[in-house]
C-alpha cells in the first residue's frame, strides 16, 4: 500500500484531484480523504500505481516480455494457439510480437501556443473577463478556433447545442449597511438617501465574491433588514428550517456537502439566499490571511425544480467574518442582489478541426474553449484550447508533407464544460453511433499547464494498457530528446481501470456514454488525460497570464501529439 504521508501536499493535491476529490485543506486532510476513497472502494493502491497490472490478461503479456528469448518463441506459439489467446491479450500481444516501436516525436512551438492562449483570453468579458458557456464571448472563441483551423488548411465545422444554462443579465451587487441616525429613527428610510450619516461596506464582485453556477435571482435591498442566519456545514442534521424568509451563511469546511446538496436544501426550506463561505480552498496560497472565492456548479440534474429566485454565492473567508461581525452579531443590514436567469437554455458551441484519414477510425483530440464567467480562464483552459490548436496545426503541416493520416483525426473544443460537459455530451449523443463503431482514443486537455514555480509535473493517464504502453515508451523518447523539460517537469504515467477514469472533464462522455445498449456488456471509449499541476487560481478572479508558462505546454503536446503521430502514421 502507498504511504501517503510521505508524499508532499502538492503531491496528494494531484491525487485527490485525479480522484475527482476535494483539494482543499491540510495535509491530513488531504490523506485522509484518499485513503477514505481507497477503502470505499475496495480497490488497492497498485491499481493505479506507475507499475499497474491488471487482474485480467493485460499485464500477463507485461511479465511475459521478461522472460528469457528461448522461453519466448514457446510461449508466443502457445499464445496464438490457445482458443482466443490472441483476442484475449490484442494490443499488447501485438505489440510484443512487433517489438518497440521505433516512435518519432512531433514538433511543437510554444511560443505559438502562448500566442494562441493569449487570442483567446482576449476574447473574453470586457469587464468579467471570462467566456462563459452559451454568450457572444464562448461563440465568438468557437469561431475564433474554426477560423483557425481553417487558415491551417484543416476543414472544419461548428455545431450548435441547446443546454440548460443560466444567463446573467447584470453584475451582483452584496454590501452591509449600518443605519444612520434617520434609519434609527425611521426604519423605512434606513440606508437610503435621506440616511446621511449610514455607514457601508460595499464588495467587489469577483474579489470578494462570485456567483455559483444556477444561482437565481435575489432582490434582498438594505430597508428589507432580512436576517442572516449561520448553519454552520450546512449538513442535514442542522437548522434549516430557522433559515425560511433568511439568509443562510455556510462555511465550507473539510465535511461540507457540494453545492448540489445544499442548493437543494435551501430550496426546499424557503430560504432566500445563500452564502458559503470558503474556509477550505486556497487558503493563504494567494492572498496572505484569506481564502478566494471561486466559483462552483450545480448539477442540475439532481433538482427537480430549480429554485428561481433564491441567490447563490460564494464569499472570501474575510468576508464571511465580515457578515458574522457586522450582520449576525450587530444590527447591520445586508443588501443581495444577484440578477440571474437559470431556468432555461443557451446555445454552446462545438468547432472541430478535422484530417480525413484512410479510414473512418477516430482520434479525437479535445479541450474546453469555456471559462467560469469571472475570470479569463488562463490555465482553464485556454492552456488545453491553445495546445489543442497548436497540436492542429503541426499536423496540418504533417498531412501536407506526407499525406492522409491512417486514422481520421478530429481537433475539437467544447463549450458548456464548466456547468456540466454539456458540450461533450451533446456532442457525444449525437454522434454516438459513429463513435461505438470508430473511436479509436480521445486525448483531453484540460489544465495540462504546469506553475513555473509550483511544479509538481504533469500527470498522464488512461484507461487502456496498449496506449499507456505507448505513452511511457513516447516519454522516455521525450526525456532523451528534451532532458532539460524532462528534468523540470516530472512525468507520471498511470493506468486506471475503466470505471476508475474520473467524471470531471470532457473524456468522460467518450469513456462512459458512447454504448447505449448496455445489455450485452458495456463498452468503454478509449482515452488518456493530462493533469498539469500548481494552479491555485482554479476558479478564481486570478487565473490569468501573468503566471502563464508555455514552456510547460510542450509535456503534453509533445507526448500526445507524438502518440497520435505513431497510431496514425507509424508502422
């Protein structure tokens, strides 16, 4: 069993996060939680170890390629010749009988890659700065990334998906008043314009707080001195119904339910608005003595009635104490105001660059073009989108000079990712067919960046032992021809099980909902995934590209690029 108290906080960050798990709190915190998940799941550490063999056939071939060349020649006869076996073992058996491959790497220039990060953080809000799913900034990025494409000499399309999705109509306003002398007197007039001498604190939206994803609408103005009540966790067992007609304050600790569970439970309690407050996230990494807030979704899906007119946000730690001194503790009054649509639908958009190849088996390379609404989304993902385009572009040149590709080759980008993989997801049901039949691997690029100074590596991993196999053999091609990259990023390659892959990016609509009919057996899609690492900015306001590091692109361009380049072109 792995001990993960030796390993560092930035290493059992990249774990949790692998996992699909909370990154937030302290280093026991943090082990804690992995090894709960471990057990939960009754699974060992090894399955998803640097070394993992799997319990069915795939890692016997592994062990086999160990033995001695004279036991080597009877093994392999008795290998075909058993009923099945070559069928059993695929790929790997294949690949034996081959030998190493001899893989050749691409080329990829990050300056370019930066370039084209850098166009699409332009793109975004002329005040919010980011290209939230389903607005004029996500449609005019998906056509940015066509046009592209198109100047690479690569055809492409754009698709249209209709998906539930909220739409801000103007910026939210939180503030605290303490009424002045004619409030006092005359509670009606307190904090208006007539209260001369109120005193108020008004926050910065974005800073200070930020919108969670469905939140609906509030009108909570000073004079309606609405009261504020603190929940703690917010878990079942507390007071909810004290919150009907209220506030509700939640702080986000280590055992604090998602965003889903209690959205849902304000909701069916009548409360009127409701705050986190994050204790748990970025703590101290980027503001000395607070924690950002950031923004976070719902699943919609979860609820059955989406709560219109019940406000939702998230609010630094400071501020969160702010509220309690001001509001709870003292006669202070709260004005929340969110101005939020989240009952209906907005268009996202699909752009897709593609290589028709010799046949009609599929590689897919794909990122998310959408950010959260509040921030330009430098590393998430515009580093994803711009290694995506980068990546077109080296094989638009490729094509040109050696011709068609044996498999066809998709670049494509996703809107609707941030609220839900709305974008993959549609576009996965609507091609599903085609993808049962053809998927050969889709590669996705979510936050393969890596921080300059909080580098902890990239993270490369799938679910099918003949491309991890070929992954570590392309990385150990890449360490000989670029020792100082490999040197300052550390490159782990992993193996997980199907049903291991985690659902929070854009590779879990092809790994989980390309079989439909389940009833003879499920079929996974095949894909691999890049974690980068050292993005405290996650979500927030400050994920910009002031720490943008392009260098650190080329891990996973490279690699995966250098990976299609063998399945598509290699013997």
């Amino acid at each position: 069993m792995t001990n993960w108290e030796s390993r560092t906080v930035a290493q059992l960050k990249e774990e949790c996060k692998i996992r699909g798990l909370n990154t937030g709190g302290k280093k026991a915190d943090l082990v804690r939680r992995i090894e709960g998940l471990s057990i939960q799941n009754d699974f060992l550490d090894a399955e998803i170890a640097d070394d993992f063999e799997p319990s069915d056939g795939e890692g016997i071939v592994q062990r086999i390629k160990q033995l001695p060349v004279s036991v080597l020649a009877v093994i392999g006869i008795m290998l075909i010749g058993t009923m099945g076996g070559a069928m059993l073992y695929g790929d790997d058996l294949i690949e034996w009988i081959q030998g190493e491959p001899d893989y050749q790497l691409i080329e990829f220039d990050s300056t370019s890659a930066r370039g084209y990060a850098q166009s699409l953080v332009d793109l975004g809000h002329p005040e919010w700065e980011g290209r939230m799913s389903g607005t004029i900034e996500e449609h005019n990025t998906a056509e940015f990334i066509k046009a592209n494409f198109s100047s690479m000499g690569i055809p492409s399309t754009i698709e249209d998906f209709d998906v539930p999705m909220f739409v801000i109509d103007d910026e939210p306003e939180l503030g605290i008043c303490q009424a002045g002398d004619v409030g006092e007197t005359f509670p009606a007039f307190a904090c208006g314009a007539t209260d001369i001498n109120a005193d108020f604190i008004n926050f910065e939206h974005r800073s200070d707080f930020v919108l969670q994803g469905y939140s609906g609408t509030s009108f909570i103005r000073y004079v309606d001195d609405i009261d504020v009540v603190d929940l703690g966790t917010g878990n079942e067992s507390a007071d909810w119904t004290s919150g009907a007609g209220a506030v509700v304050l939640i702080h986000m600790a280590e055992e604090t339910e998602s965003n889903t569970a209690l959205f849902k439970r304000a909701s069916e309690n009548d409360v009127e608005g409701l705050i986190l407050v994050n204790e748990r996230q970025n703590c101290e990494d980027l503001v000395s003595g607070d924690c950002v807030p950031y923004f976070k979704s719902v699943d919609i899906s979860a609820i059955d009635n989406i709560p219109i007119d019940l406000g939702f946000i998230m609010v630094s730690q400071s501020v969160g104490q702010t509220i309690i001194d001001n509001v709870i503790n003292q006669d202070g009054r709260l004005q929340f105001m969110t101005y939020v649509e989240n009952a209906g639908e907005a268009t996202v958009k699909v752009p897709c660059g593609i290589i028709q190849g010799e046949s009609d088996s599929l590689i897919i390379i794909g990122a998310h073009h959408d950010t959260v609404y509040m921030a330009q989304g430098a590393v998430d993902d515009s580093s994803g989108t711009a290694t995506v385009l980068e990546m077109a572009r080296q094989f638009g040149l490729i094509e040109s000079q050696i011709g068609k590709p044996k498999h066809t080759i998709y670049f494509c980008t996703w809107g609707g990712e941030e609220e839900g993989l709305f974008g993959s997801t549609a576009w996965v049901d609507k091609h599903r067919n085609n993808l049962y039949e053809n998927l050969r691997l889709y590669i996705n690029l979510d936050m393969n960046h890596v921080d300059a100074e909080r580098n902890s590596g990239v993270t490369l991993f799938g679910n099918h032992n003949a491309d991890i196999n070929h992954i570590r053999g392309i990385s150990e091609k890449f360490k000989q021809q670029y020792p100082e990259l490999a040197n300052r990023y550390n490159i782990e390659v992993r193996k997980l099980a199907n049903t291991e892959m985690p659902y929070n990016s854009d590779h879990a609509p092809f790994v989980y909902n390309i079989d439909e009919d389940e009833s003879d057996g499920k079929q996974y899609g095949r894909a691999v995934v890049c974690y980068g690492s050292g993005s405290e900015e996650y979500h927030t306001y400050l994920d910009n590209m002031d720490r943008f590091n392009e260098e650190s692109l080329a891990v996973s361009g490279i690699i995966y690029g250098s990976l299609v380049y063998h399945l598509a072109y290699g013997d």
